[in-house]
C-alpha cells in the first residue's frame, strides 16, 4: 500500500474511497477536486500559449498559469495531509476517556483536521480566481474545459469546508469562532 494516496491508480483510490476504510475522505476528495481544477486551467494556459493568435495575451496567460501550477502542487499535498490529519483525530479519539490528557488531544487534532480543509478552501479560492481570469482570454476551444476547472474549484471549496465545519466543535470556543469567520470570509464570493 502506498503511503501516498496520489500514488495509486485512480481505480484504487476509488476502491478505496468506496469501502469501509476512513481515507480517502472528503477533506482529500475536495484537494483533489481542487487540483484538477487548477491542472484544467494549465492543461487550457498550455493550449494558448505559443500560439500567434494569442500573442496578446501570453505573458497574462502565462503568470496565470504559474500561479495555478503551484497551487495545483499545494493542493495534491494537501489530498495526504488530509487523511493524515483525520488520521491524528481518530488516533486522539481512541486515547482512553480516563486519560487526563485525552481532551486537549482531541481539541488540538481537531485543529489540524480544521486546518487542512481550511487550506484547500483557501488554495482553491485562489484557483478559482485564476480560472476566472483565464476564460475570457483563454483558447476559446477550451473554455469548456475552464469551465469544469471553475465548477470543480467551487465544489472544492464547500466540500472543503464542510470538512472544516464538522470539527469547530471540536475547537476551543475562541478557535472555533475564529475558525468558522475566517472560513465564512473565504466562503463569501
């Protein structure tokens, strides 16, 4: 079994994703969403670029899409650091109830499985922004594919963020606050 989940085929992660085990989750899925939508928009910059009809607008396209390769990049970290995180949680879950300790396991492996899906919403933001500046400048045979980059950046974002909702009651009161508004500004369009 590979340690990394983008390092198997996509029949077993979907193998995977369908059975009982707890990863691949939804944190991972909408990294993942997110990724695909960024390599969309690359697969579309590379398609415009190099091409004399779109001279105009090459060096636009081109930062547009060293911007999304990186966050491509972040985001296909962020599909194991997901399942790492939930990993955490399940594993401070299991410490036992009379463990002083127990409590603040949870509470702080509630952070990092908030803080992750926090991530990929935020990244996938970015992504969608990109997208958003590329459509009207990219190769018009491939708008369709910018498109579905755009649908799957914002699903990437709410599936992410129903991630990190699920653990704000984990949190520490002033955490959880903190959390969810920073969440709800990167939510709000």
């Amino acid at each position: 079994m590979s340690d990394s989940l983008l390092g198997v085929s996509v029949d077993e992660f979907l193998k995977r994703l369908g059975s009982d085990a707890p990863t691949p989750g939804g944190g991972s899925v909408a990294a993942l969403a997110g990724s695909m939508a960024g390599s969309l928009g690359c697969m579309a910059a590379a398609l415009t670029v190099g091409r004399e009809k779109f001279a105009g607008v090459e060096p636009q396209v081109q930062q547009i899409a060293a911007r999304l390769n990186r966050a491509t990049l972040l985001l296909k970290q962020l599909v194991d650091e997901d399942a790492a995180a939930y990993g955490e949680l399940s594993r401070a879950f299991k410490i036992d109830k009379a463990n002083a300790d127990r409590k603040q396991k949870i509470t702080e492996a509630a952070a990092l499985a908030a803080a992750v899906p926090l991530e990929t919403v935020a990244v996938s933001r970015q992504v969608l922004g990109d997208l958003r500046r590329l459509e009207p400048i990219a190769n018009p045979n491939l708008r369709s594919d910018v498109k579905a980059g755009i649908h799957l950046a914002q699903a990437a974002m709410h599936s992410a963020g129903a991630n990190v909702r699920v653990n704000l009651p984990l949190l520490a009161e002033q955490q959880a606050r903190d959390t969810e508004q920073e969440l709800d500004k990167l939510l709000a369009e």
